[in-house]
C-alpha cells in the first residue's frame, strides 16, 4: 500500500488505477469468475479505467493524478444527486435490474460482440444462452418502443478499438425493425457476416455529376489563431465562443456554469454533439 501511496503522487491516474488493479490481483480474480455477476464486474472495472484514463489525457499536467480524479468525481456526484422536482428523466439500470420493470420507450444500448454477448459468453454455450435470455428481457420492457444501438468504435482498456453487431440483432425478425442505414461517416460493417443481414438501405442510390467553376480574383484570408487558455484566464470563456479541443475537436460554447476552479462549459462538438467540461482540466483553445 505504501507503494501505491507513493506512485499515485508520481504517476498519473490512469497508470496507477491500472497498476493497483493488476497487483492487487483484481484483474485476475474477476477474469476467472464466470457467473454473470462475474462478468459484470469486471466490464465495469473496463470501463471504469476507460474513464480514468480520459480524464488522465484531458487533464492539464499537474492535476491529473488519482487523488485529481476523485475529486473531480465526487463533485459531478454532488451535482448528479436528484431533486424531489426532478421528473423529466432517463432512468439508467442494467438488464437484471429492469426485471419485471416497464417503460414506455426503451433503449438498449452497447449491443455488439464481445460486449453483449459478452466475451466470457462465448466460451461457453450456456453462458451464451443466458445472456440471450437477459436481451429478451431487455426487449421487452419496451410496452410502445424499443431503440436498440451499437457503436462503430470503442475504448477498450485504454484502446480504441472496432466494433462488431451484436449477433442478438441479426436473430431478430427483420418484420418487426425498422434499420437505419450508417451515415457515410461511420464505418461500413456490412462485409462482415454477422452484419449482413443488418444492412439496410430505404432507397436505391444514383450517381450524381457536378461542375466546378474555378473560383477567380480571390484574396487570401489568414487561418484563424488558437489562443491557449489556462486555469487563471477562465473568465475568457464566454457562451457562444468558438472553441477547439485536442480530442473532440471544434465546437461551440453554449453554456457555462460553476465559478472560480470549479467553473464549466457545455461545448456542442461538430460530429460529437454536447459535452460538459471542467475547465481547468480541459484545455480548451479560443477560434478567432
């Protein structure tokens, strides 16, 4: 334990989060264990450190140690507490807890291979048939309807990695779907078998000509500067400010909240859309 006091004020969040979980025999244990709680857990140790480890790259040098992120997490805790006049809400809960629950609209979210059905599952024929069992009650919670997604890409143990379709989609009857086709930007999973029968287009596509006129008598306009903003020039942040992030790229305040360290901006990232920031950890940088 001293030595994981000591490292945690050397190194950063992410790098002593992953190193207390290996050494301590965490990782290990909950590898091992098989039983669908098993496996639970030890998705939400993945994701857990996916989420230190963002915090870690976002940080600014100096305060992205452990201790860093737990504070930071204990205040968007504080912030994230209900109110007796809060009604308008989305309720989050895992499929185990949904049992015998029902809403009107459902999304069930993270369906892709290795994820749901898990990795696990698929050692096993009778791991795989339980978590089948846990998607049908998933799907039926939804009493008008039911909105089932998967990502192209995610961040697994620190790594962005690709996605495949779950196979529970392609088992469902294409009767009861309506498929939305992925947008030019999103990666094309359709060589992939277990996509085949998930891929969908509305309408037949023809090809299209246009003529470019070559522009004339124009006058070079100088690329815009990025102004980096620190802890102690905040108050530069103003709503409707463009702004550029390292990894969400350029987007536009559309809010701000909080004062002093703790102030914050909700950026909408174009192809990203909204995000909330602290501030002094996001290195945000002003578009003249």
């Amino acid at each position: 334990i001293n030595n994981f006091i000591i490292n945690s004020k050397q190194k950063d969040a992410h790098a002593i989060a992953e190193e207390i979980a290996k050494k301590t025999g965490l990782f290990n244990n909950l590898h091992t264990d098989k039983s669908p709680e098993g496996v639970s857990r030890f998705e939400n140790i993945q994701e857990l450190l996916n989420g230190i480890k963002d915090f870690s790259e976002t940080a600014e040098q100096g305060v992205n140690k452990l201790p860093d992120f737990m504070e930071d997490v204990a205040l968007l805790t504080d912030q994230d507490k209900e109110t007796e006049d809060d009604f308008n809400k989305v309720t989050l809960m895992t499929v185990h807890a949904a049992k015998g629950l029902e809403f009107p609209y459902v999304f069930v979210v993270g369906l892709e291979e290795n994820l749901f059905p898990s990795m696990m599952s698929g050692e096993s024929q009778e791991n795989l048939e339980e978590e089948r069992r846990l998607f049908y009650v998933a799907i039926t919670r939804a009493k008008e309807r039911l909105f089932l997604s998967f990502a192209s890409t995610r961040f697994k143990w620190g790594q962005l990695t690709d996605c495949q379709p779950s196979r529970f989609i392609s088992e469902l009857d294409d009767k009861f779907l309506e498929k939305h086709e992925l947008t030019p930007k999103k990666k094309e999973y359709a060589s992939h078998k277990i996509y085949a029968k998930t891929k969908y287009k509305k309408k037949p596509y023809s090809p299209a000509t246009k003529k470019f006129i070559t522009p004339k008598n124009l006058t070079n306009i100088n690329r815009a500067k990025n102004i980096s903003i620190n802890e102690s020039d905040l108050s530069k942040i103003k709503t409707g400010m463009q702004v550029k992030h390292g990894r969400f790229g350029e987007g536009k305040v559309i809010a701000i909240s909080g004062d002093g360290s703790n102030k914050k901006a909700t950026v909408f990232f174009t192809g990203i859309g909204q995000k909330e920031l602290l501030l002094k950890f996001a290195k945000l940088e002003l578009k003249n």
